[in-house]
C-alpha cells in the first residue's frame, strides 16, 4: 500500500512530467485552429505578425559565431551600417525559412520532450535555452522587444567618429525599438533601433490628438547611429546577436549575460509570420500612430 507521502510524490512527479512534456511549440502550428481551446485573435487587414525567438548558448561558441554566419546574409545591410554595429559588439544579418543545421539541431532539442518525470522535473528548474513569444503590429506602428533583464548599473563604451567615451547608467534595460511597414506582395520593411531605458519609473507626459496625456515610464537614450531595416518576406528572420569578443559594448549588454556564474550568449530571431497588409493600407500616413507593443516579459 503507498503511504499519503508517497502517493503525493507521485502526484508532483506525473504534474511536473506533464507540464514539461508540452514543451516549446514549432514554427508551424500543429494544431487545427477550429479544435484548438483557444482561439487566436484575428488579425487587422494591415496586420503583422511577429514571431521572436531567443536562443541561450555559452558564449564565443564556434559554431553559433562562425558557423552558421555562411548560411546568413549579412549583405542585406550596407557595409556602413555593418561597419556601426560591429564597432558596438553587434552583428545581424537575414535567413530564409530554412535554418541553419546548428539553429535547427538547438530548436529541435528544446522541443524534445523528457524522457521520463526526473528528467522532467530538472528540466523544469533549468532556464530554458529557447524562448518565443508573438508581436502582432498594425502596419507602421512601433513595438518593443525587451532584450536583456536590468543592470543595476551599465557603464558602457561606445564609438563615435573615432572617438571613444563612456557612460554609467542606473537601472538600466536593453530594448530594440521594432516597427514593421508593410511594402506590398506580403513583405515588409522591418525597422530596427537600439535603445536604454534606465533610471526609475517616473510621470511622463506625450501629446497625442492635441492634449497631454500622462504615462509612466524610464528615461530613454535611443542609439540612432546604429538603427537600420531589412526587408522580410513571410518566413523570412532578422538574425541578431553579440560579437564575444567586444565586452563592455552596447551588444554585449544586449545579447550577453551570465547564468550560474557562467558566461552566456544570446542570438535573436525575428521570423515575418504573417503580414496581411493590402495595397489598400500601404498609402496610409501611421508614422505618427500611438500605440506601442511591449511584452510582458523581455526575452532571455
């Protein structure tokens, strides 16, 4: 007969093993949307949809900072802007729907599910190496992809005109500023800016439809030197991540962070999942729109 304590074991394990056998969901949905419980909110007529993926992995690894760079564009961007993100420990470039063999072997093993409820259960006290989450935007407007967790303090390097200086920040968090524009036949134009928030929480005022309007928020010092866009067509991805070697950079901040005392890298994936934008939307003036995405939780 199993003892109270033993039956409540088993209870824990068999929930642990359930929880973590669901693992990450696919690039393509695998279940039928009219079965699915919940239901997935229909996109606007000049919608997109955005699909982030962030990859953990330890950092300066061979394979992910050299090999699979053959399989990814970096000539989408100009050499100038190239040239600004390398000297501020970045480096992006665009893939197609296939991935590479090294990002495509990291994503199916996220997917695995455990062998048995141990193997669940420590997989459940582990930080997962991937992570995604949905941006849907309408045409034009802006959202934030939150990058890292917050420094206490940030005391960063940066390059301007050959010149080298610095700058402590306080609470400081990394964001890319992301607005997609839809340019016709399912593609758009994905825009990108880095950016700090810093400092604490405080009242801010922004003029919308001619009246102040109150909202609370951090100091910001966007990096315009360093924005640039891509074009997307559906299934397409924006690949962003650090260069190891360029500590104390802009990029390292973005994409580095350390996890159980050890050193730890990020790469980013931003994939076009949808764009149903007509021609009907693509004259329309939303440079000025008000609404912004963020998520909930940055993307680790």
């Amino acid at each position: 007969m199993k003892t109270a304590n033993g039956q409540c074991l088993c209870a824990t394990l068999a929930l642990l093993s359930a929880s973590a056998l669901a693992g990450c969901s696919s690039w393509q949905q695998t279940a039928a949307k009219e079965q699915s419980l919940l239901k997935p909110i229909a996109a606007a007529d000049d919608g997109v949809q955005l699909e982030i993926v962030s990859i953990r992995f330890p950092l300066g690894d061979e394979e992910l900072n050299q090999t699979i760079w053959s399989d990814i564009d970096e000539q989408q961007l100009p050499l100038a802007v190239r040239q600004r993100l390398f000297e501020s420990g970045l480096r992006a470039g665009v893939i197609g729907a296939q991935l590479p063999p090294a990002l495509a072997r990291l994503l199916a093993a996220a997917e695995e599910r455990p062998a048995n409820a141990i193997a669940a259960a420590a997989r459940l006290e582990e930080a997962p190496p991937v992570s995604r989450q949905q941006m849907q935007l309408h045409s034009g407007w802006r959202g934030e992809i939150i990058s890292s967790s917050t420094y206490q303090e940030l005391p960063l390097l940066t390059c301007e005109d050959g010149r080298l200086s610095g700058q402590t920040y306080l609470q400081a968090q990394g964001v890319l500023q992301a607005k997609a524009e839809a340019v016709g036949e399912g593609r758009v134009r994905l825009s990108i800016v880095p950016e700090l928030q810093f400092g604490q929480m405080r009242q801010q005022w922004a003029v919308e439809d001619g009246r102040l309007v109150g909202q609370q928020g951090r100091s910001k010092r966007a990096f315009d030197r360093l924005a640039f866009e891509t074009t997307l067509a559906s299934g397409e991805m924006l690949v962003l991540t650090s260069i190891p070697q360029r500590s104390g950079t802009l990029g390292a901040y973005l994409f580095a962070e350390s996890h159980d005392d050890q050193p730890r890298q990020k790469l980013l994936l931003v994939r076009l999942a949808e764009s149903r934008c007509s021609h009907l939307f693509l004259t329309a003036n939303v440079d000025d729109a008000k609404l912004v995405h963020r998520s909930d939780e940055p993307v680790r």
